[in-house]
C-alpha cells in the first residue's frame, strides 16, 4: 500500500492558517488563542515552507484547499496564499467567522476565483450569538460579512454549531440565507471536543433522538419551504433512506485529506492542534509525499478504517461509505482512531439504530 | 467482455452478503468486500426468486406476466441487467452447470 494508491490518493488539504481568533466560541474544537489584530505571528509557518509542501502534493493529487483557523483572516498574508493556490490550479474553500470580511477582501476572493467561504453564524439574535462566540458586536460584523460575500455571487455557506437553546433558530438562519442568496446551509451538531465538552457536561447539547427529528423536518419541510440546500451534518446510519438514496452525505474523507496547522505541523486533519500524538512532522523539514506514503499513523488508519471499527461502526452496513463519521473526533474523545462514532453509539445505546441498517 | 447471463443459467443468493429490508425496498451488503446496494420493491421480489432452482429465463417470465403494459423483451432486458449487476457484485452467485439445484 503506498500513497499513490488511487483510493489514498492525497486530494486535499485542510490548511490552519493561524491559530488565532478573534472571537471566543464556546464549542470550538481547536481551543485557539485571542487575538484581535492582524499582526504577524513568528510562529507560523512561512510561505516558502508552504509553496513546497503544495508543489510537492500536486504531484500526488492535490487539487482542493481549505483555509481554516483560527480565524483564517487574521494572518496578514492571506490573499497572498489564496492568489497562490488559484495560480496553482488549486480548488481553495475558506471557513471564517466572518467578521474582517471588507470589500477588498471580496473582491480579492472573487478574482482568485475562491470556489466556497464558509461564514459561522449560529443565531439571528444578537445576544444569542455573541454570547455563544464569545465578543460583543460579532453578530452584526458576521451578518455583514456574510451579505457581503452572497451579494458579490460568491458561493457562499452559511454553518450553524447546534446546541439545545438555538434549535428555534434554524428556521430563522434558513429564511436569512435563503433570502441573501446564500449557496447552502451546513447545519453541525455541537461536538464533545475541545471547548464543545462543556456542552454536553452541561447536557446543552440536542438530544440523539431530537437531533433525528430535526434531520426530518429539516429534510421533509424545510428544503422544500425555502429551496436551498441545507446539510445537517449527522452519519449516514441515522439518515432517511431517501436522504441515503439521493443525497451527499456525511462522510469521513481522511483517505483524501491531510491537515497542515498554523506552525507548519503536518497532522491528522486539525486533530494535531490538541492532540499532539497525531503529528506527523512539519512542513518545513519533511516531505509531505514521503510522510503520506509512510507515516505509521497514516498506514495504519488505511488498514483499520474501516475494517477494524469498533462497537456500533463495527456492525454498520455503511461502514465502508461513512468510515465512522469523523474520526479525528472519535480520537478526542477516547484517544482511539476504531472507536465508534459518538452519535451512532448513543443512538444504538437508546435503541434509535435501526436493526435493518446493523449486521450479526 | 462481461459475459452475458444466459437464461438457463440458475441464480443463487450469495449467504455471505445480508440483506436488510427497509419501508419500500432493501439494502444488500457484502461486509467482506463492502459492496452496498439498495434494492426496490420490484428488485426484492426477483432477488427473493433467486433460490437456486428458478432458471434466469423463469424469472423474466414470471416478472413478464406481473407487467403486461411493458413489452415483454424491455423487461426480460431490465431483469437481466440488474441480475448481471448483482451478480458482479456478488450478492447472487451463478450456479455450476450440471448442479440442477435440487
Ligand atoms: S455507525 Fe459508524 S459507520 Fe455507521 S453511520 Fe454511524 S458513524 Fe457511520
Ligand atoms: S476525521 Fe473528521 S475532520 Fe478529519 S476528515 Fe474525517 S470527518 Fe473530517
């Protein structure tokens, strides 16, 4: 097995541009630090170090970018990478909070030909949101940001983090975005990992049997109400079968997909941030086709995913498409890459697993 | 070159694969290999007439005369093309010639 292998073949990367934020999100995964100003950080990696690392992956497939964080704006150097990528062929996708987005950054996006951005914005209530990322006045930097970049005809996506108290509020964001011209809607579940733990110690998160319901509705009334995509991100084993029938949906591409975090380090998707155990060396010294082709880590994900999943993934019949959900999730949470998906194993252990979708 | 089923041939469900039905059709899985495939109601009922012992011609004849308004060889064409599929992904497995099933 080698990293040419068709089905290893390394098409994407998730590129944390900094791990800096200007917003405090109670559910974010990364935990990164606050910062308001775009000053330059000397811990990040430089663009020299970078340009190698995706002439190098090209020759092993790259074609597709995303620019994450932190907040990916607050790196100076930004649309100096994005034109970058587009004069190198690359597909580039951004996720931002949404709040440094002027203008001239949209301009600078649309004449890189930028294919998605991504803008968070989990309320339509002032007071909701900013308590929920954390600074006062982000609601309204957000919601410019984001009519700013639908209104330029940038594909734009609107996601929303969902926890108990904003479920009133999918509605509301869906009418916004609908009527903004917004691309699609990505609607996440909060996680239990990083700052997202508290959530569920608290019990804030959506009930398992609640968040299939809300899969329902959102499928049967939603879509049809307002026309636009919405993507409610649980695995495909608690989907309708309509929605496995016809639709995208939720799968783990960590075949396809390495992350490179702000410092240059190369990781397992963003995992690397918290959890160091799945490094695999840094961009500045290592060759990112010699660490996709040999990493330990690497090969062993390839022989275990999904062959060697564990508890309910083990006896999924969707195993092989879904890949237990997310991986880098399943090892937050128990320091395991073959432990089960949280969400499946909770809906298993309520009984909301359905008997036709499980073998033995 | 796939070859082509022959209508003498007799089909036989693979034991292996598990079949998992669901409100209007069902899903065949092979865990060995992953192959999924989701089967409507029609493909249910011609999957579940692959016991060994009906040849594919019996089975396109059978299917035929539940759907009198289609043309007899449009039918005996589909069937034989999803057969051919699940074959190829090994849900069904062809019986050896000689073995009258029995
Ligand atoms: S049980 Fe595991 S493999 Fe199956 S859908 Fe859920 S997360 Fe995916
Ligand atoms: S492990 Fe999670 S973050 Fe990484 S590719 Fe899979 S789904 Fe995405």
């Amino acid at each position: 097995m080698t990293g040419n292998n068709a089905e290893y073949q390394l098409n994407s990367i998730y590129l944390y541009l900094t791990d800096r934020c200007n917003l405090r999100c109670r559910h974010c995964w990364i935990e990164p630090l606050y910062y308001e100003g775009r000053e330059d950080n000397s811990s990040e990696f430089d663009l020299r170090s970078l340009k190698k690392a995706i002439e190098d992956a090209k020759e092993i497939g790259l074609n597709r970018v995303k620019l994450t964080g932190g907040e990916p704006f607050l790196r100076r150097d930004i649309l100096d990478i994005v034109a970058y990528l587009h004069a190198q062929n690359i597909t580039v996708d951004i996720e931002t909070n949404g709040t440094l987005i002027d203008k001239e950054i949209v301009e600078a996006l649309k004449v890189n030909c930028v294919n998605q951005v991504s803008v968070s914005l989990d309320s339509m209530t002032e007071e909701q949101h900013e308590i929920f990322r954390g600074v006062k006045g982000c609601y309204h930097d957000a919601v410019k940001g984001l009519s700013l970049l639908a209104g330029s005809g940038i594909n734009t996506q609107l996601i929303m983090t969902l926890y108990k108290e904003n479920v009133s509020e999918i509605e509301r964001l869906v009418e916004l975005s609908s009527r903004m011209g917004v691309g699609s809607v990505k609607i996440n579940p909060v996680m239990p990992t990083g700052r997202g733990k508290r959530f569920f110690e608290k019990e804030e998160n959506v009930e398992f049997g609640d968040l299939i319901k809300i899969d329902r509705w959102i499928e049967e009334e939603l879509m049809s109400k307002y026309k636009i995509d919405i993507h409610f991100d649980i695995p495909i084993g608690l989907k309708s079968l309509k929605c496995i029938r016809t639709r995208q949906l939720f799968e783990c591409n960590l075949f396809n997909i390495i992350g490179i975090l702000s410092d240059g380090t190369i990781s397992l998707c963003g995992i690397g941030q918290t959890e160091t155990a799945l490094n695999m060396g840094n961009i500045a010294v290592d060759d990112i086709r010699e660490v996709w082709a040999n990493n330990p880590i690497l090969r062993k994900v390839r022989t275990d995913i999904p062959r060697n999943l564990e508890g309910i993934c083990s006896r999924c019949i969707f195993k092989f498409r879904c890949r237990g959900a997310c991986r880098a999730c399943a090892y937050g949470l128990t320091g395991s890459l073959n432990s089960p998906f949280f969400v499946c194993h909770e809906a298993y252990e309520k009984g909301l697993f359905l008997e036709s979708r499980m073998i033995n | 070159m796939e070859e082509y089923l022959q209508n003498i041939e007799r089909l036989s469900q693979n034991t292996d694969c598990v079949f998992r039905e669901e409100e209007d059709g069902a899903f065949l899985f092979d865990p060995e290999s992953g192959n999924l495939k989701f089967i409507n109601g029609m493909g249910v009922n011609i999957y579940q007439l692959c016991d060994g012992n009906m040849t594919v011609g019996d089975i396109t004849s059978l299917v035929s005369e539940n759907y009198k308004d289609i043309s007899g060889k449009k039918i005996e064409d589909d069937v034989k093309i999803f057969l051919q599929e699940l074959v190829k992904m090994e849900f069904l497995k062809k019986e050896e010639a000689g073995n009258d099933g029995k």
